[in-house]
C-alpha cells in the first residue's frame, strides 16, 4: 500500500529539515507533488523557496556548510539515501536558473553537452537531439541558421530558452526553475511562460517565483513558504481566491512581502 | 570507462600532482639546507673569502647583499609608490596614461641580464661610477620597480572608495587623503610587495655581476658605496662555475644555504608584522 | 604632490625607453663588424677568427624555452586546477605558500641543485657527462611552475560559478565539467600564464649557465654541451673589451633579448583582447 502511495507522487519531501551552519533555515517541509503538474512555491525574499528548490536536485551539495535531515523523495526513492547517485537524479531533475548561463560556446554545442557527456557520441543522433530540443523550446526556428555560432549572442530571452533546451536535451522527467524569467523583458517572460505550458504535459515542473500574478497564470498548485516554513500549499485557484491561513492571505493582498 | 571511474581517476591524479609540487619543494629545501648547513660556521659566516685557499668565508658578500638591498629597496620603493599613485589615482584615459602603463608591463618583462648590461653602460660607463655598489643598487632598483608600480596600484584600489571619498568631504587635499588613509590601508598589502621585490633583490646575480662586480673590498665592513661590491648570489654563482679554489663546492653549498635561510628569515621577518597590521586595520577580525 | 606622481610615472617610460635605446644601439654597432646575414645564420662562432654566427644561440634558445615549457605545463595546469577547484582549504593553505617559497629562490640556488644533483644524474644515467639542454630545461621547468601555476589558477578562479552550476546541474561529474567547460572557458588566462613562463624561461641566465655546458655549437642532441642568448653573453661579457665587435655582439643578443620579450607581451595583451567578452 505505502509502495502505490509513495509512487503516486513524483515528488515527495518528508520533514525536510536545512541548516546553513548553525543558521535553520527550513523547518519541517512537508510537500507532496503529482506527476504532470506545474506547482508554483511562492513567498517573500529570503523565506526559502530557492533553497528548497535546490534540495529537490542536491544542488546544495556544493556549499560545504549545509546539513540536511528529513526525506527527500523521487519516484519513491530518498535522494539523500547513501547509495543515491547524484549524477543521475540530476540528469532525471533538470535546473533552469535565474540568470541564462550558456556555455561559451556554440549554440550546437550547448545543446549536444548533456547528451555528450552521458555517453551519446554519434553526430547522427547528436543533431537529431539538438533539433528536436530546440524545436520544444520554441527556439528551432529562430536559430536554425547558426547552429553553430556562439551562444553568448543570443538575447537574454533566447539564452535562456536555449538554456530550457539545453536541459530538454538530457530527457529529465522533472524540470526545477528558480525564478528563470526575473531576468527578461516582459516579451521574452511571455515566451518562456507559454513553453512551460506546452512542456506541461511531458513534464513535471516546479518554479520559484517571486512575481504571483506569474505563478496564478501557469500554475496548478501553489505554495507559499514564508521564514522557512511552507504555512500552505493548495490548488492555485484556492491560494489566490480563498486562501487558509491567513499570512497567505496577507502575502497575496500585498499587506507585505 | 564510465565517467564515474574517469572522474575518481582524475581526481586522484589531481592530488597526486598537488603532492608531487610539495614534494619538490621539499627535496629541494632539504638538499640546499642540508649539504649546506654543516658548512655554515661563525667563520663562514662572518668570515673574509680566500682566493686561492681553502677556508674563506663570506661575511663582505653577506654585507654587501644587505647594502645593496636597503639601496634598492631606498630607490625602488619612492618611485614606484609614486608611480602607482599616479595610476590609481590621477591617472586619466589618455594616451600618457597608456604609455606609462606598457612601460611597465614592458619594464617588467626585461629579461634581467639585459638589465645588467644596461646598468654598466649607463652608471659603469657613462656615470663612470665603474664598478659600484651604488650602480648595482640602482640596476636592482630598476628591475624591482615594476612590481613595486603594479603592487602600489593594486593596493590602493582595493582600498574602499568610501575611505578616500570620507577624507575628501571632510575638506582635505588629496596629498593629504592619499598620505593619511589610503596609504595606511594600502600598506599590508604594499608590505607583501615590498618582500617580494626584497627577496629578489637578495637573490639577484645577473645585474650584480655588471654594475657591483667580482670582488669585494679589502677591509670589512666597508661603507662605501663607490666601491666595488661582490653580494652573496654573485658569489654562489662564481664559486659554482669557475671553481678556484679547493673547497669551492663546500663554499657554494654554504652560500646557497645561508642565503636561502636569509631570504626565509626576511619572508618570515616581514609578514608577521604584516598580518598582525592587517589584523589591526581591518577590526580584529 | 601632484608633480611628483606624474614624474614618477613619466620616469617609468624614460627608462624603458633608454633601455632600448641604450642597448639597441650599442647592439646594433655590431654589424659595423659583422653582416646581418652572418650574425644571424651562420653557425661559426669563433670570435677569435673575427666569426660571429649566433644561429646556434638562437637555436639552443628555442630548443631549452620549448623542452621547459613542455616538462612544465602538465604538471602546473594539473597543479592549478588541483588548487583552484580540488584541494581542500587547509591543502590550499599548504600549497600556497609552498608555491611562494618557490618563487622565492634564487636562481642561483637552483643553478647549484641542477649542477650538483641533476647534471651527475643524468650523467649516470647516460653514460655522459650531464650538461646540455636536458638539465638546464628540467631547472626551467621548476622554476616556471608557480608562475604558470599561480596565473592559471587565477584565470580558473575568476570564472564565474554559473558555468559550473550549469554543467553539474545537467549531471556532469566534476572531471567532465573541467575538462569540457571549465578548461576551456580559461583558455585565455592560461596562454597568458604559459607565455609569461616562456617569457621568465627564456631571460634566465644563471641557473642556466651552470647546467648547458657553455660550448659555442649547435647542440646535437639534449645532452650535447650548448650555449643560449643569455649565457652567451654572461660567458663572454669578460673576455670581451668594451667597443669591440665582439662586445656589441654581445649587445645584440641583449637587444634580441629584450625584443623577443617585448614581442611576447604584445602576444600576451592580443590573446586578452580576444578572449570572450562574458
């Protein structure tokens, strides 16, 4: 029974506890996500939702001062267990970041990265990989041409499609990204906005973002965090119209934050 | 391979290399200290050299690498403080500004027996101050001044604007600004500079070999610095490959040693001070 | 005040220029004894003759900065990229003054250890007498490390972390990420470290002149006795009165000196110029 539980979620933390040093800064997370879903975490700087946001692929991993207790699970298995392979959940979770960071180098090379340093070699396969990413991140059309010039001179917005791309490429099944569109003209948000809607479906997606009327938009469930602490969690509909706790309510009527 | 197993490999060769540098150093120290060390007697020491037999010592070389050194170090440090104020400070996009600024790059690039040659036609020949240990002292001073330049600027700027821009509003002129707060912020760093260019002042042969030249005077200590002036590493090195006398190796291993002790003690000499400044300046942190 | 600054700065360039000057023209005296073509190609240097055919200084030259750059760089890059992004804090605070001390020495010490301890081995292990290119590059090569090592692991350092956490967050393992992204993006910083070392290996004079053997030929092998710019004129520079043709041989080779390293700088500052604007 607790097998077809557990596996019904993709996403699952269990008491989720984060110290940076002697500093406490998640208490007791809580959180459960479906299969197919976009959830949004929400909430006012510094309550936690990045950091949570990168226990989900261990990104914390490489600051030396962190200590975590508590559960992290995906498809049922705790990614925190001593025998789980960090390489490969990060392969499974893909991470989009704020600021586009493509490699300097080609727009090809970019894309074909994941793919190559997971063992795939052949140019055939490569190029069939690179076209199909592209095309998911509605990028094929605009770069087509020059595949094969450098990725820095792409605009903010198509860097950081590219880096949506990139990310496609390796076939995760889950896709995190932390506030990805803070750094775009209200143009390029759009764009990005409109892809995770088609990727909505293949995909499970979590996204930090500090902009709600973006999290209303794209979003099916909602959470907000506040101080480190995840005070709820519901449809978005619900948080947005009729929220539970009242700090929610606060948050949303823009009381502060 | 999988990447796994590639990237453990590489990992452990990484170390491996990390090791294999320390262990250089290592070998090296205990070599030079140790085939040089049992040689290093008060005689030695303090002692005056021998042309012919065994025996000498080398207390005018020790001598004369320490006035050379304080000579330099008198000419070098002004100019190239002042110089690297100038680019820090007062330095505008300009065309002098550029060219003060390859000048140094350029200056820091001479190889340093060209700066040897230099210093002989210049203070030897046309100066005619022949062989000298003031002419030595001033080609070291030329050597050492680009780093001092290079040293002074990165010290200034790392100094907080908010320093000079506090001094200013409370009405002072910029000499003043410059000589009461930024150069006392500046000076741990410009400290470490100074050792730097010490160290190799201490170490210098190719220059001294031109401007100082191959003997030293026949009474000790001598102040003169119109004389000729033979320092330690010249000494090392002329006893090293142009063997005369019959403990010339003895002698060399002891020079060697004695001056890589020297240079240590300065190192150590310089940067506790140092760091005990640093710690003052920046609250005790 | 103002004055003293802008005079200090100025002063600056009048030397180098001097230098220049100085040395350039004492040099360039030289061919008032000897053709351009001869100095440069011939292979005779037997001064005593009035023969002045630097070529096989110039060779010897090229030859030593090559071999010490190649017995240097592997074990400096590993080295850089070991302290930039492997070694542990209190390794780094091991290594680094490590790396100062060797800075530190002087090249006369180090001109002792290869006569002392690497010529007689290598004369062992060849059946030689020990003295050549070989000696002299394996001293170059240790002496070139920390500058090589230091500036890469600046320009490693000063990369900015999101290409790292692009790469691990895509599921590179920290080798992969190095070799493929990290490396390369530092690209510049590294020819830069690589050529100052080239630059320092080819003006060094002392350590050099006690390990080459110092005989005026075209080398035959790396363990052939040799002579390079620098040491040619360190032998000779006695022997030699100040206005005779040898003696502005002798200056030429400074000259040459001084513009093969000026050339490198302005190597160094078209490569920076070219690196990726992030």
């Amino acid at each position: 029974m607790t097998t077809n539980l557990a596996t019904k979620y993709k996403i699952k933390a269990d008491k989720l506890n984060l110290f940076y040093g002697e500093n406490h800064a998640l208490h007791d997370i809580e959180l459960s996500i479906e299969q197919g879903t976009i959830a949004a975490l929400i909430g006012p700087s510094g309550c936690g939702k990045s950091t949570f946001l990168r226990t989900l692929n261990r990104m914390n991993d490489l600051i030396d001062s962190v200590r975590i207790t508590g559960n992290v699970s995906v498809d049922g298995q705790n990614i925190y267990g001593t025998d789980s392979d960090v390489v490969s959940l990060r392969k499974r979770v893909g991470m989009v970041f704020q600021r586009p960071n493509p490699f300097p180098m080609s727009i090809y090379d970019n894309i074909a990265y994941g793919p190559r340093i997971h063992g795939t070699k052949k140019k055939a396969v490569l190029d069939e990989i690179v076209e199909r990413s592209l095309v998911q991140a509605a990028l094929w059309d605009e770069v087509k041409d020059r595949l094969h010039k450098s990725a820095l001179g792409l605009s903010g917005g198509q860097q950081q499609r590219l880096c949506i791309a990139r990310l496609l490429a390796v076939e995760p099944d889950v896709l995190l990204m932390d506030e990805p569109t803070s750094a775009l003209d209200p143009i390029s948000t759009l764009k990005v906005e409109e892809l995770t809607q088609t990727l909505k479906d293949k995909y499970t997606i979590i996204i930090v973002t500090h902009n709600m009327q973006q999290a209303a938009r794209i979003s099916d469930v909602t959470s907000f965090f506040l101080n480190g602490y995840l005070v709820e969690t519901d449809k978005t509909d619900k948080i947005f119209t009729n929220p539970n706790d009242q700090r929610t309510e606060d948050y949303i009527t823009g009381r502060f934050g | 391979m999988s990447s796994k197993t590639t990237d453990r490999l590489a990992t452990l060769y990484f170390w491996a290399s990390g090791i294999v540098i320390i262990l250089i150093l290592a070998w090296f120290m205990i070599r030079i200290l140790g085939e040089g060390i049992p040689h290093l007697s008060w005689h030695f020491i303090f002692g005056k050299p021998e042309e012919i037999k065994a025996g000498g010592g080398v207390g005018p070389q020790l001598f004369n690498s320490f006035y050379v050194l304080i000579l330099s170090l008198v000419i070098s440090i002004p100019i190239g403080v002042c110089a690297g104020i100038y680019l820090s400070i007062y330095a505008q996009k300009n065309w002098f500004t550029d060219l003060v600024r390859i000048s140094v790059e350029a200056l820091s690039s001479v190889p340093s027996i060209v700066f040897g040659l230099f210093g002989f036609l210049l203070f030897a020949n046309l100066l005619g101050l022949k062989f000298s240990i003031l002419g030595g002292a001033a080609t070291v001073a030329l050597l050492n001044l680009p780093v001092m330049v290079r040293v002074t600027e990165e010290a200034i700027r790392t100094v907080p604007e908010s320093y000079w821009e506090a001094s200013l509003a409370l009405g002072s002129t910029q000499w003043q600004a410059i000589r009461k707060v930024l150069l006392p912020a500046a000076l741990p760093n410009l400290i470490t500079g100074i050792t730097l260019i010490a160290g190799r002042a201490l170490g210098e042969s190719a220059i001294l070999i031109y401007t100082a030249g191959l003997s030293v005077s026949r009474f000790f200590p001598d102040f003169n610095p119109l004389k000729m002036g033979e320092t330690l590493s010249v000494h090392l090195w002329y006893v090293g490959a142009e063997a005369l006398v019959p403990d010339a190796k003895a002698i060399a291993q002891g020079s060697a040693a004695l001056l890589l002790i020297v240079v240590l003690i300065f190192n150590m000499l310089v940067a506790i001070p140092s760091r005990i400044l640093q710690k003052r300046l920046s609250g005790g942190k | 005040m103002r004055w003293v600054f802008v005079g200090s700065a100025a002063l600056v360039s009048a030397i180098i220029f001097s230098i220049i000057v100085f040395v350039g023209m004492q040099g360039l005296k030289t061919f008032q004894g000897v053709s351009p073509l001869e100095f440069f190609f011939s292979t005779d240097w037997t001064p005593g003759q009035q023969k002045f055919g630097a070529f096989p200084f110039l060779y010897s030259t090229l030859m030593l900065t090559l071999v010490a750059v190649v017995l240097s760089v592997p074990l400096a890059l590993s080295g850089a990229m070991f302290m930039a992004k492997i070694a542990p804090k209190w390794m780094r605070e091991i290594l680094r003054p490590a790396t100062d001390l060797f800075v530190g020495i002087p090249s006369v010490v180090y001109g002792l250890i290869g006569l002392t301890v690497i010529v007689p081995a290598l004369g062992k292990l060849t059946g030689g007498i020990g003295y050549g290119i070989l000696p002299a590059a394996i001293i170059l090569a240790i002496m070139i490390l920390p500058t090589i090592l230091s500036i890469s692991e600046d320009a490693i350092r000063s990369l900015p972390v999101r290409l790292e956490e692009a790469s691990l967050a895509l599921g590179a393992t920290r080798w992969q990420t190095m070799w493929r992204v990290l490396l390369p993006a530092a690209r510049p910083g590294i020819l830069t470290a690589i050529i100052l070392g080239m630059g320092r290996a080819i003006g060094e004079t002392m350590a050099v002149f006690m390990v080459i053997g110092n005989s005026p030929q075209m080398p035959k092998s790396l363990l052939d006795s040799t002579t390079v710019l620098t040491t040619a004129i360190v032998k000779d520079m006695g022997n030699t009165s100040y206005g005779s043709t040898w003696n502005n041989a002798l200056y030429m080779m400074a000259l040459l000196l001084l513009i093969i390293s000026l050339v490198l700088i302005l190597v160094i500052r078209i490569v920076a110029k070219r690196s990726e604007v992030k």
